[in-house]
C-alpha cells in the first residue's frame, strides 16, 4: 500500500498548499496538479494496465483491492488534464476580496481601449484566469481587432501610444524582438518585448506585454509617473494578434524561476466613477495626458 499512501499524502499536500497556505506556494501546487501530476499519473495507469493484463495472461493472482484504490488515486491526478484543456472551466481557486495588495491605474492609453479579456471570473478572463500569475491580467485592444487578418496595421491598436498607468521604477526594459505576423505561431518568447515597473505606492510589480520592436523610450532606472510615455503596442512573443497585455504580480519578474511561478495580484482600473475590475468587452476611457 506504500504507493497509494504515496498519492494520497501528494494529494493532501497540494490541496493544503493552494486552499490554507495560498500565495506562490499555492501558484506551485496548482501548477504541479495541472501539469505535472497528470502526466505521471497517465504514465502510472498505463504501466499498471500492462502490469495487470500480464497477471492475468500468467493466470497469476491479483490483490484487486489495493490495485483499484492505487488505480482511483492516479485517475484522480489525471483528471485535473480537463481543467488545463478548458474542458472544466475552473479559474486558480484564490478570493479576489482577500489578496492584498491590490493596485488602482489609469488607462494605459489617451484614448479609448476595449478589454478582449479581463475580470475575475474565467469566462471573461479564458485564458489569464486559468494561471496563478496572470489571474487578473488584461488584453486591451481597440477597433478594429479579432479580424483574422494578418497585416499589422488591420488593427487598431497597433504603434498607438503606451503611458505609464502608474507611478514607480523601470526595472526592466526589452524592445529587440521583432513583432510576428497576427495569427502566427512564429514568436520568440512568451512575454516578447516588454516594461516591468516597481510601483511605488506597493513595491509590487507591474508587466506591460506585447510592446513594439525598438518602441520603448524609457531605461532601467527611470522613475515614470502616470502619463509618462513607455512605448507602443507591438505583436510581439506569444500572441495572436496586437493588443497590450497587462498585469499586476507580487514577486520580483526578474528573478522569478519561471514566469508561471508567481503570485498574480488583483488589477483595477481608475474610471470616472470608481475604481473597477473592468470585464470582457468593457470600453476603457483613455486617461487626460498633458
């Protein structure tokens, strides 16, 4: 039984990590329970099925008892595959009125933006809010977008002007790769040219995605307040089509052992009337630049 004992405790562990001990602990477990576990798991059951149809063209005996709880246990692991594949739409389990700091910015832009995704519940934030890290992130476009073409300039959002949202420290910098045909798979790196920014008012981290080759205007160093121009919207790292990707983490994207493996903080946007989580669809006023 030392096996399924094996299992069981793994199991506990990772639901003790993600629902009481929380933060990039959490971030870990869900990671390993959604892509590492089921693969074991897959490789385990397969093994166990060769295993048991050798038994039985031996006429061997067979403990059925501890073979179909060590069996249920490694389906359990496996079925987390449907949560990766969107077939069970289940966003990173964490309490947006509970996770502290959040953070309030201004738009990005001096004029109208559109959220293609955003919000904290996953059918408007389909593919950020599956992820510990970017689970609040947003993509803003304008129109015209989600056309299908593959010429830059098709959309709206493209070279348009990008504006410090918030008031902190440039830590990091990147504009050398070159932006990708919409629609492509043809990227460099996942994040492709971007800013990250120390903000000052809580000493998190803000990611500015996406941005145009040879774009940025600003260095490492640079202290920018809100309305202090950054860049401009590129097609570059993984994307399908320009658009800006935004989002809010506690831990320092510098040093972080890989991209996944940190604590996405809850996002709001300053409008007119409130400080709000914008959702899908929702049109952003650009912010007053002088």
């Amino acid at each position: 039984m030392k096996p399924t004992i094996i299992i069981g405790t793994v199991i506990a562990l990772l639901m003790f990590a993600l629902f009481v001990i929380k933060g990039v602990v959490a971030v870990g477990a869900w990671l390993v329970l959604k892509l590492i576990l089921p693969f074991i798991a897959l490789f385990v059951l397969l093994v166990v099925g060769v295993l048991v149809l050798i038994q039985k063209l031996r006429n061997k005996p067979l403990n059925r008892m501890k073979t179909g709880v060590f069996a249920a246990l490694n389906v359990i692991l496996v079925l987390p595959l449907l949560l990766t594949l969107n077939v069970v739409p289940i966003a990173f389990p964490t309490n947006v009125n509970k996770v502290q700091p959040s953070l309030a910015i201004a738009s990005p832009f001096e004029v109208p933006s559109i959220v293609a995704w955003g919000g904290n519940k996953f059918k408007d934030n389909v593919p950020h809010a599956m992820w510990g890290n970017e689970r609040w992130a947003y993509d803003l476009v304008m129109d015209v977008y989600n056309t299908g073409s593959k010429v830059l300039d098709d959309y709206g959002v493209w070279g348009v002007d990008v504006y410090a949202p918030v008031t902190g420290t440039v830590v990091a910098a990147y504009d050398a790769e070159p932006d990708i045909t919409p629609n492509t798979e043809d990227f460099v790196s996942m994040e492709g040219n971007h800013l990250y920014i120390k903000v000052a008012e809580t000493g998190t981290f803000l990611l500015l995605n996406h941005l145009q080759q040879d774009s940025i205007v600003v260095k490492i160093g640079d202290v920018v307040k809100v309305g202090d121009l950054l860049a401009k919207v590129g097609n570059s790292g993984s994307t399908s089509e320009p658009h800006l990707h935004i989002h809010h983490q506690r831990e320092d994207p510098r040093t972080t052992v890989h991209i996944l493996l940190a604590e996405g903080l809850p996002l709001y946007f300053k409008t007119k009337d409130d400080e709000k989580m914008l959702t899908r669809g929702t049109e952003l006023l650009g912010q007053q630049i002088d």
